[in-house]
C-alpha cells in the first residue's frame, strides 16, 4: 500500500521538484504510542523510506517536544537519522527527506525554489515560540531570502474548533480574552510569516477535527498520527 498515493499533497512545490504531503488515516498511524503493534507501525516507516529514496538517500525526524528547535541537516550522513528533541527540521541542499508527527498540530511547509526545505511541527507552544520565525531565520542565514520563500501550512485543526484556555489566548495573541476563546493557529502562523517578509503562503482547507474520517486528531480522542514529509528530489 502506497503510503504516498493516500496522502494529502502540497502540489504548489511539484515545479520545483519537491514533494510536500501529510499522510493520511488511510496509511495508518507512524506514532509508536498509538494501541497497535510496533511492528505495524515500522512497517509504515519502511515503506515510506521505500518510496521517498528514489529522491534521496536520508531521512531525518526527531522526538518533538513542542518547543522551538530547529535542526539544519547537511548531506554528509545516509539512512534514518531520530535526533532528540527538535520540532523543526532544515536542508538547504536536495536529498534529504524530513518528516514531523502531527495530530492537530500545524506541519509548516517551507520550501525555496532551489530546493531548500524547512519543515516545522507548530501546535500552540510552537506557534507562541514562533517556531515559523527560527525555520525562516534558518533558511535566510543559509542565503535564501525570505520573500522568495513558499510556506504552507497543511492540515490541522482549524479555528472554528480549536478551543484554548485564557491563557492560552494570551501567549498566542498578546491579549487575555478572560475565558476561553478559539483560535486559529494556521492563521497566526500566516501572520508571523508575513512579519518576517515571506510572500507566498497557502494553507490546505482540511481541517483533522472536521475532516476526522481523514485524519487523526488528539482533540477527537484518537491515539494515532499522521506525519507530515517533505523532500527536495536530487
């Protein structure tokens, strides 16, 4: 089974010879906490390096802590690299894949046209960290300037479900609503993207709360999670 074909595509990056996708709950969960047989799971990964190794020879993920590290990965090393707690990962040179675990949680796209890549797991700590703003600090410290980067933000939860606490409100938005508020995390993800001089943003529709025959969501009780991936092909 493909775990690519059943993926939710970012077909705004094919030009530039990058595969962008979130999988789906078709695929299955890549999370080895969820009720199944890790060996299930492995099998998930396996394929998925199968398939992602006609582009490239690495694939590098971490265990996420929901902060805002930022890994840069150069193309010295080969295999499946699992780095400790990160929740952003950056490849200025084509044949690395990378790939963060998300279950309502945003997964950020970055891409550069020349096949720079930065891919971010943003849920509400992330977003108040602005872990947006340290990928693209990343990629512009790399040469690439920021208003020729492409961001996309896939599917997570969206703002008409997305229910926080006061303080929650007030970390994310400067301002305490005094009880709790929905909020829409794409959006302000959007918005810090725009501050730092990022031009082209798109954002998938799919919301993993609304469109939970589709995807995974923590906040509708699943255990399983859907990765998002990305790779610059050589």
């Amino acid at each position: 089974m493909s775990v690519i074909a059943q993926s939710e595509p970012v077909p705004e990056l094919d030009a530039y010879g990058i595969r962008a996708f979130t999988t789906t709950r078709a695929t299955g969960t890549f999370g080895v906490q969820a009720q199944e047989p890790v060996h299930e799971v492995m099998g998930r990964w396996s394929e998925l390096r199968h398939e992602l190794r006609t582009g490239g020879p690495r694939l590098a993920t971490a265990s996420q802590v929901h902060g805002a590290r930022v890994l840069i990965h150069e193309p010295v090393w080969e295999g499946w690299l699992r780095a400790d707690g990160a929740d952003g990962h950056v490849a200025a040179e084509r044949g690395t894949a990378v790939a963060v675990t998300v279950a309502d949680c945003v997964p950020v796209f970055l891409a550069h046209p020349s096949g720079a890549i930065a891919l971010l797991h943003s849920g509400w700590r992330g977003t108040a960290a602005r872990i947006v703003e340290r990928g693209i600090d990343a990629l512009v410290q790399l040469g690439f300037r920021a208003a020729e980067l492409r961001l996309h933000t896939g599917p997570a939860i969206c703002g008409k479900c997305y229910e926080v606490s006061a303080d929650v409100y007030a970390q994310l938005t400067g301002t305490d609503p005094g009880a709790p508020r929905t909020v829409d995390l794409r959006a302000l993800i959007a918005d810090h993207a725009r501050a730092r001089g990022v031009r082209h943003i798109t954002s998938s529709p799919m919301c993993t709360r609304c469109n939970n025959d589709r995807f995974f969501s923590h906040r509708a009780g699943d255990s399983g999670r859907q990765l998002g991936v990305m790779i610059a092909d050589i």
